[in-house]
C-alpha cells in the first residue's frame, strides 16, 4: 500500500510549466513497455487536466491522446503534455475515435456532467478503464447505466470522490466508525461558496472559434451560445450539471455515507430550498438549500450556502460527526475533536484530537486506479459507491425542481413512491441523434 505521508515527495510533483520532475522523466523510461499503462483524457479543460497531472505523475503511465471540442483548450494542454513528459499526444475531437484505438487502456473523463454517462459506457464496451470525475452522473438513471456497464464488461471504474483517499479524511472515518466520539447521533454538513450564485446575466455571443459548440452540448438541448453556460461555470444549469449541491455535496455527503454500517440510497429526504441572492444571476440551480436525510445510523442534516464563503468552526465547508463524547469536525485541511463538555462528569473523558493539512488526497486517488489496474480489484470509490454519494445530491435537486418538501425512494422498484413528477426527473432526454445506452444488470 502506498505510504500516504511520503507519497508526495516521492511523485516529483513541480509547480509552473514543467510540472515533472527529472527524476520522475528518469524513472518513466525505465519501466518497460508491458508495464506501461496507456491513458487517454476526454475533456481537458479544468479538472480533468488537473487529474491527468496526476496520473502522469506515475513513472508507469503515459499519455496517448487527448480529446475536447475547444482547439484552444487542445493546443494548450498538447503543448503541455509535450513539455512536461517529452512525447506528444494525439489530438481528437470525437471522443468515439478515439476509443476506437488499441493502444488506450485507460481513460479519464473530464467533460461537464451530462456527457459521462455517454463516454463512460463507450468506454466500457470498447474495453477501455474509466476514471470518471464526480458526480458520476448528470441523473439517476444515467448512475445506474454506469454501474451497469461496469459489471457486464468487467472494467475497472474510479469514481473522482477523492476525499476517500485523503488522510484526514481516512483518520476521521477510523475515529469515528471505532467509537472515539462514541455512538453518531447526526452528522452536519455545510458548503458556503460565493460561486454558488452563478455569475451575473450576460447577453448571448458568437461561438468562440475554435469551439464545435453543437458537440459541446451532444445529448442536452440545443441553445444559443453563452458564456455562462460554458466554461467554468455550466454547472449552474440542470442541462449539465446540478449547482453546488451536486459538486461539493457529493464530496461532502460521501464522507457522512462513508461511516454508514450499510451505506445505502436514503429511502427518506426532506429538502427545503430557496433562492435568496437570484436577481442578475444566470443560473438554474438553487443557492439556498437544506436537506435532511433520516438514516438507519443517524441524522444526516446538510447545509449549503452559494453567496457566502464562512460557516461553522471558521470553515466554509465541512463535516461535523457529533457524537455522544465529542464532535469530529473534518475538511480538506484536517480534523478536530472537540470533547463534549458534561459539569457532572457523566460523559465519558475523551483526549482533543487535531490533525492539520491534507494534500495528498488526489495522488493517491489515482494511485489507487491505476493500482487496480493492473491487480484488477476494486477501486476505494467504484461506481455503485458513486451512484449512492450522487443520489443523495439528486434527490434533493429534483424535490427543489417541482417544489416537493418530502420524497420517498424506492431502491428495490429504482423509483419515487407516489410522485410521477420527480419521476420524470430519473432519466434524461437525449437530443437527436444521441440516445441512452441499452444496458441491463
């Protein structure tokens, strides 16, 4: 197993251009050619570069192509590949020839939410790995097609909830799951982010060139071009993604999911939403939600704020496991255990706990696929770990679409019990020519 405290020295890891360190370009050229592993990234604009990075920084793995419909983002990120590694990808902007190659063993799917489910069955049936960012979906049933697919052509999928790699985040769950806090009565979550309001209403421009706009949008419906539902900010918009809620909301509810003794769908989920900041703002997605999730285990009661950017402890997002000897507040940057205070003496005595920083999360994240890989075992968040982590965000979005203060879910039937509106809201409709893959369980 990967040491998590050394792994980051050991990557060779730079910051600026030339982001590989000679020592990391050495060790590439010495692993022989049956122990390559061959990847290929499909949308390389922001995060799905920044996790290419990241599998590169692997001696073992090299890149073999690269695929988006914005030229300039190709140029780019080309020109960086070929800095940093000394070999230049090929370039594609359908991403179905490129999984027509034989040389790509692995893909990473970068692309806004509503083009996974598409490219990552493409790339199961075509034999190809998957590391596919989060949310793994842009609706229910696109997850479970995923799952899906998965299972019937035997691939490996990572799911980008990287947090499930992260020390602290690892350490919290330990804690918590050994009864350290003892017994979990809620768990609280907040995300408080100013870019939860979208950005300001701007009229609609030209397709930028460069840019084929109409593959771009694939299966959501076709629209006139705006910056606003272009890069960097699309997700505010449920043709391709579902706001806050379904970004951070999935990392963080995914740590609460975590701790479950069967972590499962919530059968339950009562959401109270609201748009409190809209005027000027272009976005379809909610900047005020509260939602609560009665499990099994405990209260899961989660709290997200667009337009703010301060929350509990002096944190902008976080999770709070509290329990009957103390809470575990856990984020990015570590963990705290604040004891429980008891004048009487009848809490059991618990030692503070704080751990600080965590910056390796990433890394070992796709260490982790790419380990898997080659042994073939499953990853730490496969997709049925992913279709759960997003359900417990999509739930929520459609009981705000059509106004609904409580939905019941039926896990067994895979649909809402008693409302046939949020059940239009299970499954996507594809523009022509695209259409939903046929695979069965």
């Amino acid at each position: 197993m990967t040491d998590r405290r050394n792994f980051i020295k050991s990557t060779g890891i730079l910051a600026g251009g030339l982001w590989l360190a000679p020592s990391l370009l050495q060790a590439k050229q010495g692993v022989a050619a049956s122990d390559r592993i061959r990847v290929a990234l499909i949308g390389c604009n922001n995060m799905g570069f920044g996790i290419l990075r990241h599998h590169l920084a692997l001696p073992e793995v090299d890149c073999v192509a690269l695929c988006d419909i914005d030229q300039n983002v190709l140029d780019r990120r080309i020109a960086e590949v070929e800095t940093a590694t000394g070999k230049k990808p090929e370039r594609y902007t359908d991403f179905r020839l490129l999984l027509e190659r034989s040389d790509v063993d692995a893909v990473i799917i970068g692309t806004p939410d509503h083009w996974h489910c598409l490219i990552a069955v493409a790339a199961c049936q075509a034999g190809k790995d998957v590391y596919v960012e989060k949310p793994m979906a842009n609706t229910i049933g696109e997850c479970e097609l995923m799952v899906n697919a998965k299972n019937q052509y035997d691939r490996i999928m990572q799911v980008g909830q990287q947090q499930r790699s992260g020390q602290a985040f690892i350490e919290a769950r330990e804690l918590v799951k050994s009864g350290y806090i003892g017994k979990v009565r809620k768990v609280n979550i907040w995300s408080n982010f100013n870019y939860g309001l979208g950005n300001l209403i701007q009229p609609t421009t030209p397709i930028p060139e460069g840019v084929d706009y109409d593959f771009w949008l694939g299966p959501a419906p076709s629209r006139s071009f705006n910056p606003n539902r272009f890069h960097g900010s699309w997700r505010h918009f449920w043709d391709y993604g579902g706001g806050l809620m379904s970004d951070w909301g999935v990392h963080l509810l995914d740590m609460a999911i975590w701790v479950e003794e069967n972590p499962a769908v919530p059968s339950r989920v009562l959401t109270y939403a609201a748009n409190v900041n809209k005027e000027n703002r272009d976005r379809d997605t909610f900047d005020t939600m509260n939602v609560l999730y009665p499990k099994k285990d405990f209260l899961i009661n989660y709290d997200m704020n667009g337009g703010l950017q301060t929350g509990p402890y002096g944190k902008p997002y976080g999770i709070g496991y509290v329990g009957e000897k103390g809470t575990l507040v856990v984020n990015r940057g570590g963990y705290e255990i604040y004891p429980e205070w008891d004048p009487e003496a009848k809490a059991p005595k618990i030692e503070a706990k704080k751990l600080e920083g965590m910056t390796d999360s990433h890394n070992l994240h796709v260490a982790n696929f790419v380990e898997c890989i080659k042994n073939r075992n499953q990853p730490i968040c496969p997709p049925e770990a992913g279709r759960i982590a997003a359900l417990h965000a999509h739930i929520p979005n459609i009981a705000a679409r059509i106004g609904a203060e409580e939905l019941l879910w039926d896990e067994a039937k895979r649909e809402f019990t008693g409302n046939a509106a949020a059940n239009e809201l299970i499954w996507p409709s594809y523009r022509t020519p695209w259409t939903l893959p046929k695979i069965t369980s």
